[in-house]
C-alpha cells in the first residue's frame, strides 16, 4: 500500500486498523487536487485487495473542521477540462470509499461542508462531536453535490429532509444529523478518538470475511428488491460457510474462550 502522502496522515494503532486523517488543518482540510489523487490511490486499491485490514477511520487534522469541502482557490480561474478532470479524480476518491470492502468510519471533528460532508456520507457510518455543523452548499456555488451527496444523503434522511438540505445549501447542526438518522453518535470532542477507536476495534475483533459479506449484503441488497436482496444475501452467507474463520467461531464458542480469526 503507498504511504508516501503529502495532504493524508496514516497511523496504525494496531494490526488491522487504519486511521487515515486528512491533513491539510491551514485551509479547514479543505479538499484539493492532490488529495483527492492521494485518495484514490489510497482506496481505489483496497476494493479488490484489502490484505489484513479490518477497519479504517477517517477524520480530520486540527480541531476546526473534518473537511471543508473543495478547495476553491485552487479553482478559482480553473478551466471547464481541468475542473471535469479534477472532479473524475474525486469521483474515483469517493466511489472507492463507497466500495471499500473494509468498514469506514468517519470521525467526524468539526465542519464537514459540501464534499467533506459527502466523503462522511461515502463511509459506512458517522461519529460526530456535539459542535459539528454539515452542509451540502453546492447548489449555492453554480453546482451540485457530485461525491455521492444526492444518493448517500438521501438514503440516510429520507427524499424530503434530503431535498430540503441539498436545494436549501443550508448548514445543520449535529444534533440535527442525530435526529435524521445521518449520524450515529454524538460526542465530546475529547472523547470522538476514544469512541470510535472502541467501536473499531470491536469490528476488527470479528471475522474479517463475515464482516465483509455482512457490508456487502447490506450494501448492495439496498439496491435490489427485497426478494433479490435476500437471495443475495444467501450468496454472501455460503462464503463463510467452508472458512477456517467458520470452525474458529464454532469452536472458540464451545470452548468458552475468544476466538482468533485469520481472515481465512
């Protein structure tokens, strides 16, 4: 995996778990060319070969903001081609977020604007500090949303909230991405690192394949009817079933101890 990044930070805590911080505090991380190509190249690897990790955070350098969205002054005076060019880079960035076999949690630690709000809604799910404010702005800079925000935000809140958001380019706090159903928890600043670092580890604690085709399952039954979904699902559970992660779970189980799973 190539960790030669200049705008991303990359930590592993542990064996198995990624922290990936965007790393550009000066401008509220906001989110320029270069990192959106240290994103792809970062994730777009780890759809067909995600190797020994188990879960991966993302958050964000500095206490101000998780990211503020692109970089307009690197835009500013950008041409149609280059800005068509720039956006394919992101859209590759994000989309491999999306598709990432390994769980992503966002660590959300202040503002998260326009394409820092959709990379949130790309992960599988989001922790937040209490002072976090969202945003999806676009419509009031001549655009739209075009990092997944018209399809992830709308599968968390719902068509009208998810209009109202996105038409409006309207700011909301945390606590109201609580009630809608965007965020999963709510935390003190000083314990955001804690909480999801604890959640983490209990994901990567668990069978890597299991998790895997538990994501996948979920992911993309959303897509189908529910009668194909649960066909799909089905498809996903016979991989477990002839794993050496399958007999572990069993025999840790009846041997009343914790299991050890190999991601085999």
């Amino acid at each position: 995996m190539r960790t030669d990044f200049t705008t991303l930070k990359l930590a592993v805590p542990e064996p198995g778990l990624l922290v990936v911080t965007l790393d550009r505090p000066e401008v509220r991380n906001a989110l320029n060319t270069q990192m959106g190509i240290e994103l792809r190249d970062l994730f777009v690897p780890l759809r067909y070969t995600p190797g020994d990790w188990r879960c991966i955070v993302i958050t964000g350098a500095g206490d101000k903001a998780f990211c503020s969205g692109g970089d307009l002054k690197e835009r500013k005076g950008m041409s149609d081609e280059t800005w068509r060019l720039q956006h394919a880079i992101f859209e590759e960035g994000y989309h491999a977020v999306v598709d990432c076999p390994v769980p992503v949690i966002a660590a959300v630690n202040g503002a998260a604007f326009a394409g820092g709000c959709e990379l949130a809604l790309c992960c599988d799910f989001i922790y937040a500090i209490k002072t976090a404010r969202f945003a999806l702005t676009e419509v009031s800079l001549g655009i739209m949303p075009g990092g997944g925000g018209t399809q992830n935000l709308t599968r968390a809140v719902g068509e009208r909230r998810a209009k109202e958001l996105i038409l409006s380019a309207a700011p909301f706090t945390a606590e109201q991405a609580l009630a809608w159903g965007m965020v999963n928890e709510l935390c003190e600043p000083a314990e955001l690192m804690d909480r999801v670092m604890d959640v983490a580890r209990r994901i990567s604690a668990n069978a890597p394949i299991s998790v895997r085709q538990a994501k996948k399952a979920i992911h993309w039954g959303l897509q189908m009817d529910v009668r194909s979904g649960l066909s799909f699902e089905i498809q996903a559970y016979e991989k477990m079933i002839t794993t050496e992660d399958r007999r572990e779970g069993m025999l840790a189980f009846n041997e009343k101890r914790k299991p050890v799973f190999k991601g085999k």
